[in-house]
C-alpha cells in the first residue's frame, strides 16, 4: 500500500488536518481528533468518538495486496455457507 495523502476532517470544529511525514501526529483546533504516519502508516487518534471524523486519505494498492484482499474475502464467505 502506498500512502499518497494521511488526513483526516474533525466533524466537530472543520479542521482538515494532515500528517506528512512519520510520527509527524497533528491534532485538530478543537483537540478531538489526531493523524499520524505520514505516507508511513495510517493512524487515528480521538477523545470520544471515531465519528468524530472523516477519512480523507488516499491510498494506492498493489496488484498483489487487492488479489490477497479478494482471496480472504471468498474465504470468509466460503466458511459462513458451512
């Protein structure tokens, strides 16, 4: 998976916040909601709700990443129709 862009919007207070390099973690004026990670990984951070925000990160994946993605997905539904 290739991070393109790590933000999040605070659906309390508006802010549209985004980390951009790792470990570069930026909170919302309001204080309720964090990015992380930078294009290094994806991470939310809240004080009381995931609602509190919405995703706004875009992201790439491999061929090989949505190949696995589908295989466990026919797994998982082969293993309900049991």
């Amino acid at each position: 998976m290739e991070i393109l862009r790590n933000a999040i919007r605070c659906n309390l207070c508006g802010n549209v916040i985004e980390s951009e390099y790792r470990h570069d973690m930026r909170w919302c004026e309001c204080g309720a909601v964090a990015v992380d990670g930078g294009h290094s990984y994806l991470k939310r951070s809240f004080v009381h709700s995931p609602k509190d925000y919405t995703e706004l990160s875009e992201v790439v994946y491999t061929d090989e990443e949505l190949a696995e993605q589908a295989r466990l997905q026919e797994d998982l539904r082969e293993e309900a129709a049991r």
